[in-house]
C-alpha cells in the first residue's frame, strides 16, 4: 500500500487547511485510516483516525475543529482543519491498516508540514 499526502502550508491563527492522502495498491476492504502529527521535540500523536465503516475518532486537543472523511471509494482520506492554532504546527502524516483499530498501523506516508503562524 502506498500512501500521497498533500495539502500542507503556511496559514494563519484562526484559518483553515485541508489535508489529502490517496492510498494505492492491495487496500483491504476493512481498513482504519488516519492523520498524526509531530511537532519538534515531540513524540508522534493520533490527530484522527476512520473506519472504512465511517467510524471516527479524534483527539481531543482537536475535537470540533478538524473533521476527518474519505471519498466514496474509501481510497483517499482527508482531513479538513479549521481554526487552526500555533500549536497545531508540526508534521502531518497519513496512514493506513488493515481491520478496525486506530492503533498499530503498517503503512505510513510521507509527511506534510503544516504552519500556523500567530
């Protein structure tokens, strides 16, 4: 499985951003996607995470700002972010797993920077 993120960039403090991660090659058809994010000096973090039964879940630091969604074919993920903050700059990564858990996942994408600016 391959992962494409796009979507990253430069915004300011209050504006918003809408990340994409196109997954390719053998997809299981019961799979969890998600976005995570790593700031300097900091450890990697679940940012949000879906089903392909459309199942969601978020961080906290980042419930009723950004919404996490995918595409009819369940091939691409995205993650809208809405009034962003300084502190969610850092790098955001897509990835992918076989079956339900939003943990333990096999494929990773490259990262996409994201900076919000104060």
């Amino acid at each position: 499985v391959q992962l494409q993120a796009s979507g990253g960039g430069l915004v300011q403090a209050g504006g918003s951003l809408r990340l994409s991660c196109a997954a390719s090659g053998s997809i299981f058809s019961i799979n969890t996607m998600s976005w995570h994010r790593q700031a300097p000096g900091q450890q990697r973090e679940l940012v949000a995470g879906i089903q392909s039964g459309s199942r969601t879940n978020y961080a906290d630091s980042v419930k009723g700002r950004f919404t996490i969604s995918r595409d009819n074919a369940k091939t691409t993920v995205y993650l809208q972010m809405n009034s962003l903050k300084p502190v969610d700059t850092a790098v955001y990564y897509c990835a992918y797993r076989r079956g339900w858990n939003y943990y333990g996942y096999e494929y990773w994408g490259q990262g996409t920077l994201v900076t919000v600016s104060s």
